[in-house]
C-alpha cells in the first residue's frame, strides 16, 4: 500500500489490520457495529464488557467502534492513553435525551437521593452522579444502595422501570429512552410469536414494559447471547439492536435466530441503531491513519466522572 493510494485502491480490512500493529492500537467494538468491524475487532461486547477492557488495556491507542458516550468512557478510564471514534456524530438517543442543565435542575428538585445514571449518558451526566451502571449491573448496583436511601435514576425510563419490578425499589425516573429498543412493534411480536410457537422471546431491558411482558428472558447483549448459548431450546425471537445477530450466529449456527420486528415507519424490518452505523470500515481506516477524531474530557470533568465509574467496575 504506498502513501499514494487512493481510498478506492485501499483494501480497508487489511489496510485496518496493519495500522492496528503499526499504531501500537486496541479495537473495541460494540455487538451493534456492523459485521465487517466486529470482526475486525481485537474486543467485541457490550458496555460493561467494554469500560473493562478499556480500564485494563495496553495499548497505546483505544480505537472505540461504537458511540460517543462510550469512547468519552474510555477516555475518563484512560486519560494518558489516546481515544480515537470513527465518526464524532455517532451520538445515543438515550445521552441526547438528559442535557446536564435540565439534568442539574432535575437534582435540586429531588434533594437528599443519591443518582445513578445509566451508562448510556454524556461525562457531564456521569459527573454529577453518584453511581454509574450498565443494563449487566444495574440490578446489584441498586440493591447494593441502602433501601431507605431514595434514589434518582436516568436516563433510561424503560430501564428503570425494570429495575424498579426486579428490586422493588422506589426510583424517581428521568423520562429518556432508547429510539431503537422503542421501535418495536407488539403487534408484529405477537404475529411471530404466534408463527414461531417454540422460539424463545428475549429481549432487552430498555424495551419498553408491555415488549418485557411476552419476554422469556431479559437481559443485556452479553446476558443475551449466553442465554442463547446455554438454553435448550432451539429459535428465539431477539429483541434487541439486529447487530448482535451477528455474533449470535457464530456462537449457534444451528439455532434460528429472529430478529423482533420494528414498527411500519421503520426502513428495516428490523430495529437497528443508526448512530452505531455510522461507524464505516473507510472511517475506521481513516481514523487509525489521521489518529483522529480524538476524544478529549477535561480533567476536572473526568475526576468527577471516574468515581462513579469505578463504582460500576466494582459490581461486575
């Protein structure tokens, strides 16, 4: 490959895989990435798996194949290390939904609740709160609080609405929630469970309560993918971003796998993250040659965002 070489003239994959060694860099990817990237990936698993690996990694450079709010994660667990992200607009509709002003305010109305915030939120939200969990760890982070200790959590809704059935817990809930686990639609569910009478519905903890109902199994992509794994039972009904499908099958070439059905408005049939696809292998390539978009959190902010991020790392 000479330095001349124009991008159509680029084997991205192999172009990837020389500039992971030549840069001394890590690539984590998240189970929703698109199937080229996971497979490129030195890591893939969800948002628990992926703050631990990169709270532990050696790598010079993390190279995060997933949204912002993830890479900014690495960031405050590395802050001698660089953090690249293919594309800076890989946002989260969950992260958009909780503005730190409106957050702030949300706080002052609730005095004397400690805050946990889903990871799925911005450094300036993590900062203000007192614990931070992921969909695998959220049900020991709460019990873990005392329970006559009133708690806020964000920004996930449906989230805590789980939580809330599985602890008995009180939560004050800040009204955010995912688009893509929002996109599902009951009836089309019911339809396929219907033609499907055997297969298992999974389905994940952002869905929304009346999706959770018909679920045989509720978890996060990694809990997910084990279930699949270790059951008996041969098709299952995924609720969740179609992009795990993709390690699910490696994992159970003989099993079927269908993905849940997204709403009519829905350019899949399907529900897939948009801001997860805009990581491509040509801004991956074009990524780890530039060594850019570099994510920067600035230090005061990441101090205050680490605590109730190790916190999190300590309920695995």
């Amino acid at each position: 490959m000479t330095a001349t070489a124009s991008l159509e003239q680029i084997d991205f994959v192999v172009g990837i895989k020389d500039l992971l060694i030549k840069k001394k860099a890590v690539l984590l990817a998240h189970y929703y990435q698109e199937k080229a990237i996971q497979d490129l990936a030195d890591f893939v698993g969800d948002s628990l798996e992926l703050s631990r690996k990169a709270a532990t990694t050696n790598a010079d450079i993390i190279v995060f194949a997933g949204v912002h709010f993830m890479a900014e994660t690495a960031k405050i667990l590395n802050p001698t290390k660089k953090v690249i992200l293919p594309d800076l607009n890989a946002g989260c509709s969950l992260a958009d939904a909780c503005p730190p002003d409106a957050f702030a305010k949300f706080i002052a109305q609730h005095p004397g609740h400690v805050v946990v915030t889903y990871i799925n939120c911005s450094a300036h939200i993590k900062a203000m709160s007192d614990y931070v969990c992921t969909s695998s760890n959220a049900v020991s982070v709460i019990n873990a609080i005392p329970p006559e200790q009133p708690i806020i959590f964000a920004p996930d809704k449906n989230l805590g609405k789980y939580i809330m059935k599985i602890t008995g817990r009180d939560l004050v809930l800040w009204e955010g929630s995912c688009v893509v686990h929002e996109a599902f639609s009951i009836d089309k569910l019911i339809h396929l469970a219907k033609k499907y009478p055997s297969a298992k519905v999974i389905a994940h903890p952002e869905s929304e309560p009346h999706l959770l109902r018909m679920a045989s199994f509720i978890g996060s992509t990694a809990k997910m993918i084990k279930y699949v794994e270790d059951s008996s039972a041969g098709e299952f009904i995924v609720a969740t971003e179609a992009g795990i499908l993709h390690e699910m099958r490696k994992r159970v070439p003989q099993k079927l796998l269908i993905p849940a059905p997204a709403n009519e408005d829905n350019t899949c049939a399907c529900s897939e993250c948009a801001f997860m696809k805009m990581n491509t292998l040509e801004k991956l390539y074009r990524c780890l040659k530039d060594e850019q978009p570099e994510i920067q959190v600035e230090e005061s902010l990441r101090l205050r965002a680490l605590r109730p991020i190790e916190r999190m790392l300590q309920h695995v």
